[in-house]
C-alpha cells in the first residue's frame, strides 16, 4: 500500500470555493460529496505537483552528474575512472 501524501487524520478545515450553481445542483440531485470530490482532487492535483517537483530535482541531479562526469570522469564503485 502506498503512503498517503497527505495527513488523513488532520482536522478538516471549512473552506469556501466557487462553482458553477447548475453544476453544484445537479450535483447534490445525484447526491455527490462535493467536499469529497474537492478533497480527491485536489489530492490529485497534489500528487501532480509533486511528480513533477521530483522529475525537475532527478533531472537537476542528472545534469549535475553529467557534468561532473565530463569534467572528472565516470563514477563507479572504485572512485572516479578518468576519460
């Protein structure tokens, strides 16, 4: 099971968010939570963000590497290998 990216026990906090009022009707007609489907979305969204946060810094980190690399040689178990 994955962890959770965010506390689930953390208190809820009341918030206030504009929608579309047909929307919202039709919504509570078929008995959606929208503070549910808030709440999944914007786990979601979260989750986005942080994937992507995390492909910048490993991209960073393999510019970083390369130029390491160009400059010392390659990295292996034994210390860097000159080119």
């Amino acid at each position: 099971m994955r962890p959770s990216l965010y506390d689930l026990k953390a208190a809820k906090q009341t918030v206030s968010l504009t929608l579309n009022s047909d929307l919202y009707a039709q919504s509570k007609r078929f008995g959606i939570n929208a503070s549910q489907i808030a709440e999944e979305a914007l786990a979601q969204e979260v989750a986005r963000h942080k994937a992507e946060q995390l492909r910048s810094e490993i991209q960073r980190d393999i510019e970083a590497l390369d130029t390491y690399e160009s400059k010392y040689g390659f990295i292996s178990r034994n210390g860097p290998r000159a080119l």
